[in-house]
C-alpha cells in the first residue's frame, strides 16, 4: 500500500510540476502583450502614415527596431514576437507586417475576430517558410491591440507571440519516467505529447486525444486543467501512466531484492579494488617523480589527478615542479641578459676607438703633437688635440655603463667640437638640455652615438651647412631624447631595412643606432620608445624615450 501511495503521489508531482511550468510560459506571453499593449508610443508609431519606404526605414532603425526584441532575452521561452498592422505605409519585415490578403485568409488571423476577450491562445498548422512543403506547428498568443488606437485613422493592430514548441516538448520529456503526458485544446485535439509520438505527421492534422485511448482498457489517467474562466478555459493536461509500476513494484519486489543486494556488493566490491588500485598506481608515479627531483629531472605529473588527498598531493607537486623549472630558466634568462649587455657595452667602445691602441702610447703621441702645435702657435689645432684627449681619457676612466645626462652631453660636445673644427662654417651644433635633468642617468655613449651616426651619414653626404641639433627633456616619468640633422635624409627602403634589422635579436649588425637600441632594450626592456623620421634631401629625426621613474628597478635587476 505504501509503494502504490508513493507512486500516485510521484504522478501529482510531476502534474502539478508540468502545470505550473507551462502556465509560467503562456503567462511570461501574456505579460508581454500587456506591456505591448500599453506602449503609447508604439501605436503613435504604428499609426503614423510614412511618406515614403526611406522615411519609414528612419523611423524602424531609430525607434522602431528595438521595440518588440528587448523582450527576447528575457523571455527565452518566445520564439518570436510580431506586430500585423493595416497601416500600408509599413513595409513588412522584422517584427513588423502589413496585413495583406494571405495573412487576412490565414486561420489564426481569423481567431482573432473569434476572441471573447483580448488575449488568446491559438494553436494551427502551417507550411514552412523553406519551400520544403512540410508542416510546421506554432502555439501563440494573440492579442488585439485597441487600447491607444487614433480613431482618425482607424487601423487595426494584432500582436501575435509565438512560443518556443521545443520548450513544452523539453518540459514534457523531463517526466517521461513517470507519465505519458498530453497537452489537449479545448476541441481535445492533441497539441504536444511526450517525445512528439502523435505530432509527426502533421499534414494529416491534430489526433484527437479520445481516438487514441477509447479502445483502450486502461482510462486511470489523471487531468490538470488550467485557471478556469480566462482564455486558457478548456485547455488541460492528461498524464498516462506508461506502465503499471504500482503493481510491477509490490508483485515483484521480493525477486528484486535479492538481486539488488547482489549488485549492490558486487558493484561495491569493485569501486574498492578501483579506488585501491587508483591509490596505488598515482602513489608510485608520485614516488618516482620525487626521485627524479633529487636528480635535478622536474617533470610533471601528467595523469587524472582526481579529487581525493593524493590529487591534492599530485597538484601540489606539480605546483610546485613548475615555479621551480620558471625559476632556474628566469634566472638563466637573467644572465644571458647581462652578458649580453656586457658584450653590448664593450663593442659600443670598440665602435668608437676603431682600434685596439695602446692608451698611454696614444696619450703621449697627443701631448707631443699639442707640445709642437703650442710652440708654433697652432691655437685651433690645440684644442682640437686637447678634447681629443681628453675623449680618450674620458672613455679609459668610464667604468660604469649608465651616466648622468650632465656627463653624457659634455663628452658629447666634445666630440662635437672635433666635428667643428674639421667642417669650419659648413657645420653647426645646438644643444637644449632642461637643468632639472643633468642628474638623470642614460645609457654611456647613447646619444654621443646618434650624433655620430647624424655626422658621419647625414651632414658629410650634404652639400649645405650641417646642423646638428639635440633636445633632451623630460615629459612626464620619461626621458625624451632627440637628435636632429637637415642631411641628406635616408631612402625609404633603406630606412625599412634598419628598422628590419633593429628587431632582429641575431643581428650580426651591432654598431650604430642598431648598438643604442639594443642596449636600451636591454636596461628598460619594451618600455622603450624608440623611431626614426626621415625625409630625402630634408634631414633626420632619431628619438628615444626611457622611463626615469623606474630606473631604481633596472638597475637592480642588472647587479
């Protein structure tokens, strides 16, 4: 007795479920419709008589579009949502349509002068849009729209919702363990069932529920009927129970028993020696793995962790072999980086010097000769030997590679001096530098390197007055600098081809601007700015930019 109450009540449960679950979906309609209904707005739009189809595509795009979808998203139970209108002026299409002679002889247009009241729902068959020639069901809510109509105008309004089918269909297989269940109008056609048995060939029209079960001994089938006395009056819910499980359940339990408990060891049996073996083979890999650690081999483990205390373990492990192999290759990245700073460094003094020359025999040699230029009175030529000097001396005393922007600019104009003497009237240097900079510290030799560079390949190859200019400023948290020359310019494919060749990370090509660049990148890594502007017979821009708030940071990720 308590098997055969425990399955009448599951029966009203799922009732009771597939009732109200349905109701929340027409009603969600109904809730549409009366906010439709209640747009003012909308019937002045719908109501409005359109010049022409440009001025009625204004007005669809900027208010109309939008009107009807936003319902969408919310209520993902309707499929679509139309507005009919015999308004002519309204192209058809979107959710918008004039009511033409086929849609005046379509059944559910006809439905809607039946209505009692203003809302209905409506069920009937009709072609796909596909030219397939099948059959295709709709359920929808109609509703006619009187509330804001201009009486002037007289054009009549229908909104028409259509539910989303498969949904009931989704609803109705989720009870399929319990109950055959039937959706049935008020003609006791049959409008949905479990798994859609009677609704597949639909050219042939709706069954009729009474058909498929007055032949039938069993009628013990239980119906739910919707709130009487609105538009869903006749409309209800029949569940058939598929079977009898009430009688299968008390007939049969004490074969069943035996059985269970049967499956039940066996079954629990097995998950035992599974979950045993489990342990045991992921704790023997973790073993192995431990090993390979002491021997410097951080491998991962790479098998179904699992979610008891040894995957725990195992995701530990690999945590942690991770953040070790990140480590060693961080730290062998870093001095990589350092040696190859170093090297960048030691060739940026090789470009210069040209040579390897013995310093002190060097030094000698230029004292000599100022000696003799002094004793015959040679005032230009002396202090031309003097800043010589004194670029060698600077560059054997340099030890450290970042300078102060005060030191960088006077070795700088020292060895614009040279030029100056070499080109006499044809060359000329300016020099901007803000006074709260100097301090500020940039990589030796970055901008003496540039203005070499604008010399040596801008102002020898022009036939005018060289001009060398060089603005160091600061904007914001970085440093800008910008050496200029009115030379020849370069051509644009050869301007691509150093750009090219400044990304290039096996560069054999390391002196130059390529000798800068790559040694910014290496103190301040992508936050660099670095371009050349050129123009043919105009001149040339070469800038950087380095951000000085973080050159705490650089440097202490260099030592």
């Amino acid at each position: 007795m308590d098997v055969k109450e425990r399955e009448i009540e599951n029966y009203n449960i799922s009732m009771n479920r597939v009732i109200s679950d349905i109701s929340s979906i027409i009603y969600g309609c109904v809730d549409i419709s009366h906010s439709v209904s209640t747009d003012k707005y909308l019937y002045e739009m719908m109501d409005r008589q359109y010049k022409n189809d440009s001025e009625y595509y204004a007005a669809y795009h900027d208010l109309l579009r939008d009107k009807l979808n936003r319902y969408l998203p919310i209520y993902n139970d309707v499929k679509q949502i139309a507005l009919y209108t015999t308004n002519d002026t309204i192209d058809s299409g979107g959710n918008y349509y004039y009511i033409d002679a086929q849609i005046r002889n379509s059944s559910w247009y006809r439905e809607v002068h039946k209505l009692s009241n203003k809302v209905g729902l409506y069920t009937y068959l009709d072609k796909s849009s596909d030219g397939g020639g099948n059959y295709v069901q709709y359920i929808s809510v109609l509703r006619r729209l009187t509330e804001f109509t201009s009486s002037s105008q007289g054009y009549e309004h229908v909104l028409k919702i259509d539910i989303d089918i498969n949904k009931l269909y989704e609803i109705f297989y989720r009870e399929r363990d319990y109950l055959d269940l039937f959706l049935v109008d008020p003609q006791d056609r049959v409008i949905c069932s479990t798994g859609g048995r009677w609704e597949k060939d639909l050219s042939k029209g709706f069954t009729d529920f009474s058909s498929l079960y007055k032949s039938k001994e069993n009628s013990n089938y239980l119906i739910r009927t919707f709130r009487s006395g609105n538009f869903l009056s006749g409309w209800k819910i029949i569940g058939v129970p598929s079977s009898n499980p009430v009688v299968n359940a008390s007939g049969q339990s004490n074969i069943y028993i035996p059985c269970i408990i049967f499956a039940v060891t066996l079954i629990s049996s097995m998950l035992i020696w599974i979950i045993v073996r489990s342990y045991n083979y992921r704790l023997k890999k973790l073993h192995k793995h431990m090993k390979g650690v002491e021997n410097e081999k951080f491998e991962l483990i790479e098998i179904a962790r699992g979610k008891d205390e040894i995957g725990e373990l195992v995701q530990s492990f690999n945590m942690m072999t991770s953040k070790i192999n990140t480590l060693i290759n961080d730290v062998y990245k870093l001095q990589l980086k350092k040696k190859d700073l170093e090297i960048q460094r030691v060739q940026a003094e090789l470009n210069f010097l040209q040579s390897q020359v013995d310093p002190h025999f060097l030094f000698n040699t230029l004292n000599a000769v100022m000696a003799i230029c002094v004793k015959n009175n040679y005032e230009d030529l002396t202090e031309v030997i003097k800043y010589l000097s004194k670029i060698f001396r600077r560059l054997i005393s340099w030890k450290d590679d970042i300078v102060t922007v005060r030191e960088e600019i006077s070795f700088t104009e020292m060895y614009l001096k040279i030029e100056k003497f070499r080109f006499l009237e044809k060359f000329h240097y300016e020099i901007q530098v803000d006074e709260e900079i100097l301090e500020l510290k940039v990589p030796k030799m970055s901008i003496q390197t540039l203005v070499e560079n604008a010399c040596k390949y801008g102002i020898q190859s022009s036939d005018g007055v060289g001009i060398v200019k060089i603005h160091v400023r600061r904007k914001g948290d970085y440093l800008s600098v910008d050496v200029e020359d009115n030379g020849s310019g370069i051509e644009p494919d050869k301007l691509h081809d150093i750009l090219d060749m400044l990304e290039k990370e096996d560069s054999a090509e390391k002196v130059g601007i390529s000798n800068v660049y790559k040694r910014l990148k290496l103190y301040y890594g992508d936050e660099v700015e670095f371009y050349i502007n050129s123009e043919l017979n105009k001149g040339t821009v070469v800038h950087y930019g380095i951000d000085v708030s973080k050159q705490h940071e650089y440097a202490v990720s260099l030592h």
